[in-house]
C-alpha cells in the first residue's frame, strides 16, 4: 500500500507541472489576447485591459526564458537553483 501512494503522489506532481507549464502558458497567452482586444475594443479605450494584456504577455515570456535557461544549464551540466528570489545557474552537486 505504501508504494501506491508514493505512486500517487508522484503522478500527482507531475499532473500539476503538466498542467502549469503545458497548458497554462499557452492559456495565460490566450487571456493576454483577450485582455488586449477588451483594452481596444470600440471607441472607448480601456487601458486596463491593455495592462492585463502586456502583464500576461511578461508572465509567459518569463517562463519560456526560464524553461530555456534551465535546458542550457543542464546541457552544460549546471542545474537551475531556487534558493532566493531569482533563479541562479549553479553547479551539480
């Protein structure tokens, strides 16, 4: 039973990766798009959608940027390291 539910919880963090970087970027992307045509849409502007947009926009960007570093680091045989606020490209231990 036990190694059912180590099991479990390990597909469950993959599910949530899956779901965080397969599907939720490109749905932040799909939000940025929609943020930006309610932000223009008719003859009265609406800057906060414009806002929302670019926001999104700079979200997806930063984990694509990220998604690449790490594939760098580790092809040199670095790894991506989460100790402060920013990510930090650091040696293997």
């Amino acid at each position: 039973m036990h190694n059912l539910t180590l099991a479990l919880e390990g597909a469950w963090k993959v599910l949530l990766a899956g779901l965080i970087l397969g599907a939720g970027l490109p749905a932040l992307f799909a939000v940025g798009i929609r943020s930006l045509a309610y932000g223009a849409d008719g003859p009265a502007r609406r800057p906060a959608g414009t806002v929302a947009g670019y926001a999104c926009f700079a979200l997806v960007l930063a984990g694509v940027l990220l998604g690449i570093t790490f594939i760098v680091a580790s092809g040199f045989g670095k790894q991506l390291s989460f100790d402060g606020v920013l990510p930090v490209v650091t040696d293997k231990k």
